[in-house]
C-alpha cells in the first residue's frame, strides 16, 4: 500500500527550531552544479529532531554540525525528508553545513534550479527549494540570507542587494528575512532595461528588466509598468519598496506567469515582452497587470507570508484585489470589473460546480501545486473585495495599515487576517469566514413584493455540497441594490444589503411609484442570483441603468436566456429583444467604446454549457455552438449598417498606443468585424490582416479567417515574418485550434503536434497547442472522443517530464460528468487511461483521481 500523500491543516505545528541566517554558495554547472549551505538554527523545543527537506537528485556530498562530520548513523534519508537525530544536535545554537550536487540542465520540471535557453533561473514556489538543498522548506521558516555565486556567466543575480561583483563572482545580501519559496538566482548572458525610481521618504531604487541579447526593444512597457506600480503602492495602500534595486528577469521555460522573489522577479517572457508588432492589447494589459502583481507581493506576501500553503489565498487574493484596482485605476474601472466577472465565472464558477471544487482555503492537499487555482486567486480576491464593501473604504485602509504594522516579517493566517480587521472596525467576522472555509457558489433567489408605496425584497440562499462538504450554513452576503423610476432616474441610489439568514427580507417605504430593482451592482457577492425578471425588464434595465455591471449583466442575461433557449431547441423572446436593445447601446456614441464591446461579444459556449448545467439540463456543446452561430448571424443581418460605420469609425489612425482608449477602439471594432464576416464573407477580415499595422488587429481578423477556413495564407505570412520568434509562434499555435470549425480542432491540433516547432517541452508552446484545443469547446468535447483521446496522450506524455503543466492542463476535463452518457463515457475512458500510466506524478493522480471520484 502507498503511504497516503494527503497533508492537513489541523496538523499543522509550528517548526521547532528559529532559523537565524542562511548562507549559500553555488558553483554552477550545468550537469554538476553544487550547493554549500550553512544555516544557522536556535532549537525551541530540546532533543527535538531536524526534519529537513530535499528529495530526489540532490547528491549528498557533506554534512558536518558546526564543522564536524555528522556519523551516518545520527541522520536519515527517506524519500524528500532528511532526518538528524535530536540527540546528535547540541543543546545551544548551531549551524548545519552541507554540500550537495544537482543537474540543472535535466531538470524539465523547472522547480528549483534549472537551464532556460543557457540562463540559470530558478522557480521555488511552493517546493521547489528542496530540489536545490537540504531545508526546512516551509513557508514559516523565514531567514535572511547571504548568497554566494561562482560562474563564468556575466551577469549574476540573487535575492536582496548586491554586496560584491567581480568577475566570475557575486555576492548578495538579502536583510529581510524570507522563506525559501522566495529564494532567487539567476546566471546568464543577458542585457538590461534600466531606469531609477525615487521612493517617497527620497531613496534612490535601480531599476532593471533583463531580456535576452536582441529582445531590449521589447521590454520598455514592462519597466514603465513597474514604475507605474511603485508610485500607484506608495499612493494607495503608503508601502515604499525597501531594497536598493528591483530586478525582473525574462526567461523562457517559466511554469507559472511570474514570481515574487525579493527583489528578482523571474517573468515568463511572454508577460515581459512587447511591441506593437508582436504583442496585442490584450498581452499589454496583462503585462502591465502582472508587473504590478508580483511587485505588490513585495508588501502582501514578501514582508508578510503565509504561515503554510493552506493560508495561500491570504497573499494571492489580496494580491490580486490588489491589482484589479490598480488596472481599475488605471484603465476604465466598469470594464476591469466585467472582465474580472467574466474571467471567475468562467474558471471560478465552473471549479466550483465540479470534482475540484475546493475552499480558498482548504483543509488538506496532497499536491500543494494543484491549488493555485481560480478559487484561491480570483474567489480570493472577490472575498477581500466584500470584505471592503462592508467595511467601508476608511475601515479598510484602517484594517490594512494595522495588518501591516501588526505582521510585517510574519508568516499569517486567515484568522490573522480577520482578526486585525475585527478590530479596526468593530466588526464580529465569525460568520464571515466561511467565505474562506466553504467550497462551492451560493445561489441567491430573490423575489420582490410591492403594497402600498413599499417594495419588500426577499432572499433565499443554499449552497449545493462540494466534496467533503454535504452542508453549508448560511454565509454573509453583500447584495448591492438601487430603484430606478419608470422613467429610468435613479429613485435610490446603490445601498449594500447585508444578507445573513437563510432567507431574509429588506422593505423600502416611501415610493410614489413600482421602481425596477438594479441588484447585485458591481458584481458585490461571488454568487449566481436568480430573479424572475420578464424580457421588457432586462431590456429597461440595459437602457437606464446607472451601474455598468448591471446594465451588461441585463444583457447579458437576455443573451442567455435566448442561446439556452435555442440550444435546447426552443425559441425565446429574448433573442429579438437582445438584438434591438444591442442595437441602440452600440450606436451610444458617448459610451466608452471597451464597455460597448463587451456588450456585443456574446455569451461563450463554455457559459451557455455552465447556465444550462445549472439549471438541469444535459448540455449539448453542438447545439450550444449552433445556437451560437445563429444569434451572431441574426445580429450581423440585423444591425450589418450600424456594424460596418462602427467597423469604419473605430479604426485608430497614426502611432499605436496601448492606453485604453485605442485598446477600447480596437476592441470594438473586432467585435464588429467578428459579426460583420457572417455577412461579408470574410472580405473586410482578409483586409485588415493585410494591412493592419499591430498585432492586436492582426489576430482579431486571423480569428476571423481560421473560422471561416480561409486563414491558410494568412497563417503562412505570420510564421514567415515571426517564425523565430517564440512569443508570436505561441499565438499561431493557439488561434488554429480555438478558432477552427468545431469538426476540424482536433485534426488541425493533431497536425500541429507534428509540426517541428512545436517544443512540447517548453510550457508556453503546450499551453498554446493543448489549451487552444480545450478553449474550443465543441472541438474538445466532440461527439466521438477524438479531442479527450488527443489531450490525454499529450497529458501523459507531458506528465513524465513536468507534472506541474500537465496537472494544470488536465483542467480541461473538469466538467466531463455534466454531458451525455455518451461523451461521459469517452472521457472517463481519457481520464482513467491516465490513471492507469505507471509511474504518474501525484500531481496528476491527485487530479485526475479528483475527477473519477464524481459519479455519472
């Protein structure tokens, strides 16, 4: 029997021993680098073991106690645990020194030290530091560190500030201290972005962005961005960066998007990397959102962390409300929120509805990789979000500076969280906390009664049981409501309503007249409200109402409701009423151009598959596309004048910028294009991929013309102006499979993979191949299993070289148990000839067991 590999949060105990410094020595070789440490520890508990971590691929070499050989006898070595015998350890303080071996250049799994393109780098989150040396490697053992590092490469970087640089030599001194997932090093040829930021108590910080040799033109936007997020902390939130240089590093090979290493970000490329040529809106605002994130780790996460990985949402929700508000700040505020909507309904919700739905914070693992999840990153930051909404925005800068004072060099947990804002506004939070302990989307009915002048509103909450979880109490909800008059003016303005029952009612008195009830404002709850709301409400509350969100959610839900209707081969009202509506909010001149795109895009299959599912129904991703299809041709024929003079007047003259204004044009104007080629044949789309003078367009019409079939030239001039560059070979590879016809994705991603530059070991290029197909969702889920038999082989192969992509790839199945007998049938097939691989990686068997565990 293999040992069960699932770890618990009530296990939790804290490490018995204070880890006072930390100095490390790397004499880097590809095949044969080697580590020295010293690291100097203070028991708290007498006779207690050292538990250290390290696994597989370390080759000991030495391992003394304050300069002795420790006998073989006094230690253990089991799997990724080495074990010193309490009674081996002296009484007082020590110091551990060890030599080890490792092979960066074998290393595809890219955690710990590993090649990229002949650049040492480094990825140590959430495990990887046990992959580089024997260590305590717990999110709660936090030490200053002293880096040593010995190579021929010409530029050497670490962790914190440069204390010694000559030749073949660095030395860096990191005096905060940190836990090892934040540890940094990168080795390698590379050129520098520079520039200077003054802090505000007047200290001088350098700046660098280092790139390959060849791509410094590319990286301009992403040190402006970094600017930008510096003076944004200091403005909002009073954090000053506290190092005397801030270096972001560019790889190739990255698991993730970025990391928060103090002091040296390492950067996936492609979120580094920009110019009007190569990169679209899309990938500058992602840029510019990311850069911000990781640095604003350096506060919500650096200088405080979490105690261990089940407090992950503490640092990556916050870190992440706290980038949607400075994207908010800096780009339209209503557009950010719809997109953030967008983006956890999609992911989020569907998480939530399925075999891996998980709290953000759970309450067990067994592979800590598997949960930086949507739930942990975008629910996370939605309950810091109503924590704010009912705080108020005083309370929550009041509850944030205490929870810097309070924890600044502290490893925290959710509890810590709550409590600093229990008391910095009086609030009992108790009840409130189930937001962090329970899985699964609340659905909130509402219904509404009027007597006499006074509109009662009532609720109903339940929470459907998630695995492991059959009940669920009552959370507090945050529902955010305005009247609007029959004459579409605001009669009350946004009033947060606090639900905490069950069921529970809210009555305004005093109104002359029935208003219409604009709820859930801004998205103010993660939760699915239903209201029986008639088409010629949803269209009243499209054209009046004051709050962006609820004036595209009332489309949105006219949209729904007609493409729901149609895939289930009924006919609704909703479908005329949602195009005469879009119709006169699209030829809003005055209306921010991003909103008015986000209003025409329809709903995705993914959406209309999750809607339906909800309600019952079996989804048929067939019908769903079709459905689809039909509402864009109505509206292409409907509104093909008012489409083309948009088409025509969007089109943004002279130098490209990235700012929102011309990124909410461009956007506009795609959207108009992607209807328009219902009616035109492709004709304006086969024009601006010609002539378009940025990428963003480029794509947007090579969309088009993979939809249509007719991208093969197309194609051809894209991989012969950009085949040497991996950025833009990435987007070729994704727009063939998520753009084609659903019967032609899983050939098109088949021939793809024998193409020579599909680099399936580079995370990027499988990302781009086998995410394309699953983005494509009646590809994927096409009726005789030929799209889950292509995923799961690519699955398997990836598995045996980097798990952590392939367990985040197998996502792609989640919903499999939600389709007919038949497609659930082949996907179980998929799922269980993984299972079945000899050797699979517990990141993959905790995945996929997951997964089989739901019944048919």
């Amino acid at each position: 029997m293999q040992e069960d590999p699932t770890v618990f949060l009530n296990d939790y105990r804290p490490y018995p021993f204070a880890l006072d410094r930390v100095r490390l020595s790397f004499t880097l070789a590809p095949r044969g680098t080697v580590v020295r440490s010293d690291l100097s520890f203070t028991p708290r508990e007498q006779g207690a073991d050292l538990a250290l971590d390290g696994g597989e691929g370390l080759r000991l070499k030495r391992l003394a106690i304050d300069g002795r050989e420790i006998a073989t006898g006094d230690y253990t070595r089991e799997g990724e645990a080495l074990v010193i015998a309490g009674a081996a350890l002296p009484d007082g303080a020590f110091t551990l020194s060890a030599e080890v071996e490792i092979d960066p250049a074998d290393n595809t799994a890219f955690e710990g030290l590993y090649l990229s393109g002949g650049i040492f780098c480094t990825q140590c989150e959430a495990q990887g530091f046990r992959h580089i040396t024997f260590y305590p490697d717990r999110p709660d053992v936090m030490s200053v560190f002293e880096v040593e590092i010995l190579s021929d490469k010409p530029v050497l970087l670490s962790n914190g500030n440069p204390a010694e640089t000559v030749a073949g030599r660095a030395v860096w001194s990191d005096p905060w201290p940190k836990p090892a997932y934040l540890f940094a090093l990168v080795a390698g040829d590379l050129r520098a972005v520079s520039g200077t930021f003054t802090t505000m108590s007047g200290r001088a910080v350098d700046l660098n962005v280092w790139v390959r040799p060849g791509d410094e033109d590319r990286a301009g936007f992403a040190l402006t961005s970094l600017v930008k997020s510096m003076e944004w902390d200091e403005r909002v939130y009073g954090r000053e960066y506290d190092l005397d240089v801030f270096n972001i590093v560019a790889v190739d090979d990255f698991n993730m998007g970025a990391m928060e290493n103090k002091g040296l970000n390492i950067f996936n490329s492609k979120l580094v990397l920009a110019s009007p040529e190569t990169a679209t809106d899309a990938d500058y605002e992602r840029i510019e959102g990311v850069i911000a994130h990781e640095y604003f780790h350096n506060w919500t996460g650096n200088r405080i962390t979490c105690r261990d990985w089940f407090q992950l949402c503490l640092k990556e929700g916050l870190t992440v409300f706290r980038d949607q508000q400075f994207t908010s700040d800096l780009r339209s505020a209503p557009v950010k929120r719809i997109e953030d909507v967008q983006a956890l309904r999609t992911r989020q919700f569907r998480e939530d509805a399925g075999p891996l739905a998980h709290p953000p914070r759970p309450d067990r693992y067994q592979e800590i990789n598997n949960f930086y999840t949507a739930t942990v990153y975008e629910k996370g930051a939605e309950v810091i979000g109503m924590l704010k909404r009912l705080v108020g925005d005083d309370g929550y800068r009041d509850a944030l500076d205490l929870y810097f004072d309070r924890h600044d060099g502290d490893a925290a947990t959710i509890e810590d969280w709550l409590k600093v804002f229990e008391d910095a506004t009086g609030r009992d939070l108790s009840q409130f906390s189930r937001w962090y302990t329970d899985a699964g989307t609340p659905q909130v009915t509402m219904t509404e009664t009027w007597t006499d002048g006074a509109l009662t509103l009532s609720f109903t909450q339940k929470t459907d049981p998630t695995p492991g979880q059959l009940v669920k109490p009552p959370r507090v909800i945050p529902i955010a409501v305005g009247l609007i008059g029959p004459n579409g003016d605001e009669v009350r303005p946004t009033e947060v309503l606090e639900m905490t029952e069950a069921e529970q009612s809210f009555t305004f008195d005093g109104l002359g007249a029935r208003p219409v009830v604009s709820a859930l404002r801004g998205f103010s709850a993660p939760i699915i409200l239903e209201r029986d709301l008639d088409t010629e409400t949803r269209a009243f509350l499209l054209a009046h109402d004051t709050d962006p969100f609820a004036r595209w959610e009332a489309g949105r839900g006219l949209a729904l409701r007609a493409l729901s209707a149609a895939a289930m081969g009924e006919e609704d009202e909703n479908a005329d009423a949602f195009i005469d509506a879009i119709g006169r909010l699209i030829a809003e001149d005055d209306t921010d151009a991003a909103f008015r795109a986000l209003c025409l895009r329809l709903p995705g299959e993914e959406e209309i598959a999750t809607r339906l599912a909800a309600a019952g129904q079996i989804p048929d991703p067939d019908a769903i596309h079709a459905a689809r299809e039909r509402l864009s041709l109505r509206l292409a024929v409907t509104h093909e004048a008012l489409l083309a003079g948009i088409f025509d007047a969007m089109e943004t003259p002279g130098d490209y910028s990235p700012d929102a204004d011309g990124a909410g044009r461009r956007s506009l104007r795609l959207a108009a294009l992607g209807l328009l080629t219902r009616v035109d044949g492709g004709l304006r789309a086969q024009a601006l991929e010609r002539e378009a003078g940025n990428m963003t367009e480029r794509m947007g019409a090579l969309a088009v013309l993979v939809s249509l079939g007719q991208a093969d030239e197309a194609l051809a001039r894209l991989r012969a102006d950009f085949g040497d560059n991996r950025l833009v070979m990435d987007k070729w590879f994704t727009v063939q499979p998520m753009a084609a016809p659903p019967a032609d994705a899983v050939r098109i991603a088949r021939t793809l993979s024998e193409d020579a530059a599909f680099d399936w070991t580079n995370p990027n290029r499988f990302r781009a191949l086998i995410g394309g197909l699953s983005a494509n969702h009646a590809g994927f889920h096409a009726a005789d299993g030929s799209g889950y038999d292509f995923v799961a082989d690519w699955l398997i192969r990836m598995d045996g070289k980097n798990p952590q992509i392939a367990a985040r790839m197998s996502t792609a199945f989640e919903t499999w148990n939600r389709y007919d007998a038949d497609r659930q049938q082949k996907a179980r097939a998929a799922l269980e000839q993984i299972a079945a691989v000899t050797g699979l990686s517990r990141n993959m068997a905790e995945m996929v067991g997951r997964m089989l565990s739901v019944a048919n």
